[in-house]
C-alpha cells in the first residue's frame, strides 16, 4: 500500500473537505462511511514517476467524488421525485395489495447484466424510503457490478404490499441510470485509451422530466453533465443567428443579458462562422456535424488564433467513431447517445419465500 502525493489543486480540496469532516455518530458520518473516503488515496501497488503518480492521484480523487455525486441532489428532490413517481404508478386503489397484506418480506435485487456500472442509488432507496421499506446495498454508488450473469445487488425488506408499490419506479430509475453510467463509463475509458485529454460530456437530448436523474447518471458514469438547461450557460444555435442576423450579433445580445457569470456557447459549421463567434466574444465554440478531417484542421487553426477558447466537437458521434474525433485542439466531445438510445441495465426484485 502507498499513500499517494496530491498534486496542489487536489491537496487544497482533501484539506477543504477534511476540515469539514463531520463528527463521529452524527447522520452525515454515518452516509459518509458507506462510501470511499476521497483522501487520503491508496492503491494496492507503487507507483513511480511523478507524472504516473499525479495522473493516478488524480483519478481516483475522481472516481472518490463521484461515489459522492448523491451529495449534490437536495434531500427535498429525492422526496417530491420519489412521491410523484409512486403516484403516477399508483393514482387511488391497489387491489392486489390485498393478496399480500402488510407481513414483512424480504426481496433481492438482481442485476442480469454483466459488467453494469450501478447508478441510482438515491433515487431506488427513495422510493423504498418513502412507502415504509429499507434498502442495504452490496454495491457502491458507481461500482462495476461484475461479470456474473445473475449478481445480487442490494436487499430491500418492508411489508409486502409496501414493498411491491415501490418495485417498479425504484427498478425504472435504477434500470436507466445504470444504463446510462454504463455507457459513459465505456466512452470515457475509450478515449482515455485514445490518450485525450478533454472532456466527454452529455447533452439536454434527456426524458423530459427525467433529466436529473439521467444528469447524475452521467456524473456518475465519469462524463461531464453538460449544462443543465436553458438557464444555465447560452448555446447559440443555427436557429438563433438566423433570427439574431449574425452570430455577432447574436452573442451581442446575450452578453448584455446574462453578463459576465454566464458563459455563451455558438454552434458553427464552419471554421469561419467559429473565427466570428470567438471574436464576438463566445467562450466555447461548437464544431458542429463536421468530418474528423474537417474538425482538426478548424480545430487547430482556431486555437491557434484564439488559444482560450474552448473548442467543442458535437453531432454525428458514437461509440463506434468516437476515436476518429479524438484531438488535442478539441476540449469537449459531446454525444446524445449518452441518453438517445441507450440500453438500460435489467435489473429485477425477488422476494424470497418463507423458509
């Protein structure tokens, strides 16, 4: 075992977190302890190089914040997510819960499909929260689950008429964003094997009001989030400039509305259209639907140009072609097939019988 060195930015953040670090037997400490402690980092050989043992350091301090990912969707949320999702599945009567009644049961959760990221945690045990049941996982938050065919996830036991309210919203929300996480997982190792350095991210392609949880699916999954929606960063696309006259004109305009906390983001599909926006002041530039070819030459000769800002590459990429896209002028990579299209991960809940 080796306790790794932190690179500055990172020590200033364990410092930050440790600091805040919450006393022994309170509630936070005892969320905290079912997850991976963020620093110290240990790994389970040396490490050498200052290089190797920075980038290694780095990872797992990500990896550690996205176990922590839950932390960021307000207990509040989960509880008004969890309610509207269980009236939805059960607007007045439940006739069958008559045939069960209220005896306590205990299920299993099974996952069947091998080598699934599991995402979704908060969201499951909010809804099993909610109609009297408890959850204890065998799994972490972000964890590959194995390459069993059949591998038991998580145990849920309440009554059972409780229990079998909650079965299908908590198995809809875990099903999808496991099958989310897991294909971001798979894009991001790829181009980690690509040896690029930039961002994958997501996009607002989402099930309309199912962004959250698709969002954190992705947080979890390793993959930037993307802006959240409307409010959150200006995108300016082909359909604004025509309405604005310019792109010019079109940035004009939005920079006087949101000022300087807001970035402004232009969707190009041409080098020159990307040469206005960055000197009208966007700070992204979206290289739109362009040819691998096409996209490091525009890519390369705009940041030469304008070295601070941040070239996007968007549309048209998947899984298969993501390779072909991978450059060092280009910051973020975004797909909509991180949503669109995604398989979801079959999960299914057992009770088990009386012994």
């Amino acid at each position: 075992m080796c306790v790794l060195s932190l690179p500055g930015s990172l020590l200033w953040m364990w410092r930050r977190r440790r600091k805040k670090k919450p006393q022994s037997g309170s509630a936070q400490s005892r969320l905290n302890s079912s997850c991976v402690t963020s620093a110290p980092l240990f790994c389970s050989r040396p490490l050498t190089g200052s290089t190797e043992i920075a980038s290694h350091s780095t990872s797992c301090l990500c990896a550690s914040l996205r176990l922590h990912s839950a932390n960021a969707i307000p207990p509040h949320t989960l509880t008004q997510l969890a309610r509207r999702w269980l009236a939805e599945d059960t607007p007045n009567f439940d006739p069958a819960g008559v045939c069960v009644g209220s005896r306590e049961v205990e299920a299993r959760l099974l996952c069947k499909t091998p080598n699934s990221i599991l995402a979704g945690r908060p969201f499951f045990t909010a809804v099993f929260t909610e109609v009297g049941c408890t959850v204890d996982w065998t799994y972490q938050e972000g964890a590959d689950i194995g390459p069993d065919a059949v591998t038991v996830t998580a145990v849920v036991r309440g009554p059972a008429r409780c229990l079998l309210l909650g079965e299908r919203p908590a198995l809809n929300c875990l099903a999808r964003a496991s099958g989310i996480a897991t294909r971001c997982s798979q894009l991001q190792a790829a181009a980690a094997a690509g040896g690029w350095h930039g961002e994958v991210a997501g996009t607002r392609k989402t099930t309309p009001g199912f962004r959250l949880v698709e969002k954190y699916a992705m947080l979890v999954g390793g993959v930037a989030m993307h802006r959240q929606d409307l409010s959150g960063m200006v995108m300016l696309k082909d359909n604004h400039v025509w309405a604005s006259g310019s792109i010019s004109e079109a940035v004009k305009a939005a920079r006087s509305v949101c000022g300087f906390s807001s970035k402004i983001e232009v969707e190009c599909c041409s080098a020159e259209q990307g040469r206005e926006a960055a000197a009208a002041g966007a700070d992204i530039v979206m290289l739109d639907n362009f040819k691998p070819q096409e996209l490091h030459a525009a890519a390369r000769s705009l940041k030469t140009e304008f070295p601070t800002v941040l070239i996007e590459s968007s549309g048209g990429i998947d899984p298969e072609n993501l390779s072909l896209y991978l450059s060092p002028h280009v910051d973020i990579i975004s797909l909509g097939c991180v949503t669109q299209g995604c398989p979801v991960v079959d999960f299914s809940l057992k009770v088990q019988k009386p012994e």
